[in-house]
C-alpha cells in the first residue's frame, strides 16, 4: 500500500466512518470520492452514477474547481473506459489512459489525466457507480504527479486492492443513502394525502355553507333586502370561519423536516435536490445558524423555496447560491443568481410576477425584513433576515 499498516488502517477507518456518517446521497457520493483520493494520494477522483439513457444520473468530482468543473461543461456520457467499468463491471489500471485504444479524448478545458485507476461499485450484480482515480502523487516529490507512469510510479496492485475495500463500503453506503431518502420521500407522500383529507373535512363543509347563504342572500336582495342583508352578514361570518379553518391546516403543513431535521439541514436537502433535477449549478453553505423560532424557521425556508423557484423557472440562471448565516441572535438568508434580473422600480408588476409580496409578507409576520436587488441582465440578490428568539 502507499501508506504504512498503522496509518493505513487509520485511513481506511477513517474514510468508512465518514461515509457512514451520511444519509442524504449528494453527501455520501462526496465523501467516498475525497476519501478515495485522500486515501491513494490522488490528484483527481470522481464518481458518476449512471442513469438509464447512457448519461450519468449524478457525477461528482474531487480536485476540480468549481470554475474549472462548470468551464468543462456537460457531464460526460458512458463511452469509452467508463463504459467498461460499468457494462463489463471490471477494474481498470493504466499507466496512461491517453494511450488506451478506448479513450476518446476529453473537453478543452478538462484536466490531463495520466495514470488511472478505476472501479465499479456494485450492489450484489448491479452497477450502481464508478469510482475512479487518475494522476498518483509522490510523496517523495512534494506530492507531485508521476511524470513517467511506465517508470512504476503510478497506481499500484495494492491500490487497487485498497480502492476495492472502499467501494465495497461505498456501495453500502450509497444504499442505505437511497432507502432512507426513498423513505422520506414516501413519508412526505403519506404526509400530504394525510392533510389533504384534513383540508378537505376542515373546510369543505363551511364552504358549501357559504355557497348556500350566499345563493339565499342574492335570491333575496330584490324582495326582502333586509333579510338578504342579514344573510350577507352570515356570509362574512362563514367566510371568516373558513379562513381561520385554512391558517390553522397551513400551520401543519410546517415540514416535518423542519421538526425532526432543523433549518439547515432541511434547506441543503432540498437543495441538492434541485441541484440534481436543474441544469443550472444550486449551492448551499450554512454558518453557525442557531435554533429559531419555529414561525422564523418556517418563513426562512418559504422564503428560500419562492426565491429558488424564480431563479430556477424564471430567470436563466446559470448558478443559484444560497447562504444562510448567523447574524446577533437571528439570521441571515440569501438566495443570489446569475440570471436575467429585473428592474426593482417596476415594483407592482415585479411583486406580481416573481412572489414578492409573499416573501415580504412571510418575512414581516416573522418579525424580519425582506431586500431585493436586481438589475437586468446582472441576476437578482434576495436578502431575509429574521432576529431570532
């Protein structure tokens, strides 16, 4: 192995208890790929997930910068070596990948890849991803990259070796990650059938009442307008009624998440949901955030889900980037894109359009305050901050 048995098997503990610490997808698949490259001195280190239309359903990187990584453009395709990983479910250990009769090259601005060692992670005969490694660093040189792969020191047997322990665990691991997002998703399921009825036997009868009294009230306004008055009295009754009976069913549509998870927690798994289902890159970082108050905690997270909707459906965003920070005893939640933006001054038909009246009114009832910045063609800013309890 590259590392001495002490240290060796400290990284090897290491890295299984960090993939297991996780349970939402996006962060396990992560953590295997900086495992794996920390683990062999890598310079890269990726895993794709494959989807069922000769892509990559998700495909994660280790050593890439984000400029780099959004300069090299759409996720590759299941061709060439990849391909082999995941069709014929073998290993794969090159000194030069670039001299393999199956590369196909790469995107201009894609880093040269070297000397490469890939994996499939397999659940039982299934392909669920390939892991691979490319560019093995010397120790001896400053962790350099092996200019001379064929001289012997790229990957070595041992490597590979150690390379196939994790993936057996990574493999684990993604599952366990997927049960319990798929047990989320069906909890949410049985969560929102549940409400509905309650929705429905909470104030579909006092409607009906309303329909009826109203019906009344315009048979007698022509006749009897005295008794049509009293029944339009009735009806503003059963309408406050029914709102009343609609605020108290909105206050348990609260997200369980937010209960059993907190703020932050629930705002990056939504995140990198959406970061999975839009072409556009969506980012979350979280900073010292305390517990709030429920209501605040609520306003925050219907506030980020408006803001992403506009940067996602509206605006052509390229990148949305969401923080949330603490600020005195509150926080601070900003929702940032690269879209078109718009012009704030046409006040009435931007509230109307993207939501902005909501998102004050969710902030002000949460005792915060709400900021927009935008400029057209420059992409938007949306700034909440609530002051804690």
């Amino acid at each position: 192995m590259s590392h001495g048995p002490r240290s060796g098997l400290a990284a090897v503990s290491s890295a299984l208890l960090a993939m297991s610490r996780h349970l939402e997808v996006r962060d396990v698949l992560k953590t295997i790929v900086a495992s794996a490259r920390e683990l062999l001195d890598a310079e890269y280190a990726a895993l794709g997930v494959p989807d069922d239309h000769g892509g990559f359903a998700q495909f994660v990187v280790d050593g890439v910068s984000e400029e780099q990584w959004k300069a090299i453009g759409p996720l590759p395709r299941q061709h060439g070596i990849l391909a082999a990983m995941l069709h014929e479910a073998r290993s794969e250990r090159l000194a030069d990948v670039r001299k393999d009769p199956r590369f196909e090259g790469w995107p201009k601005a894609h880093p040269d890849l070297v000397d490469f060692l890939g994996l499939p992670i397999r659940d039982g005969d299934e392909v669920i991803g390939a892991l691979f490694l490319a560019n093995k660093l010397r120790p001896e040189a400053g962790h350099a990259p092996c200019p001379e792969p064929e001289g012997g020191c790229g990957f070595t047997q041992d490597d590979e070796e150690l390379l196939g322990i994790l993936a057996q665990h990574a493999a684990i691991a993604l599952t366990n990650a997927r049960l319990y997002e798929r047990s989320r998703e069906l909890t949410i399921a049985e969560e929102r059938s549940r409400l509905a009825h309650e929705l429905h036997d909470a104030v579909s009868q006092k409607l009906f009442s309303l329909r009826l009294t109203a019906q009344a009230a315009a048979r007698l306004v022509d006749r009897d307008p005295s008794r049509a008055k009293g029944e339009l009295q009735q009806v503003a009754v059963l309408a406050a009624e029914a709102a009343d009976e609609l605020r108290a069913a909105v206050v348990e549509l609260r997200p369980a998440a937010l209960d059993e998870d907190g703020l932050v927690a629930t705002l990056r798994t939504q995140i990198q949901v959406l970061d999975r289902a839009h072409n556009a890159r969506v980012t979350f970082a979280g900073h010292g955030v305390k517990a709030l108050p429920a209501s605040q905690e609520e306003a925050l997270l219907r506030v980020a889900q408006e803001a992403l909707h506009n940067a996602l459906r509206h605006s052509g965003a390229d990148h949305v980037d969401v923080t949330l920070d603490r600020r005195g005893g509150g926080a601070v939640l900003r929702v940032t894109d690269d879209g078109s933006g718009f012009d704030t001054r046409a006040v009435r038909h931007a509230g109307r359009h993207l939501g902005l009246v909501s998102m004050r009114d969710r902030a002000s009832g949460a005792g915060g305050t709400l900021t927009v910045e935008s400029v057209p063609g420059k992409g938007t800013v949306i700034e909440m901050e609530v002051p804690g309890g």
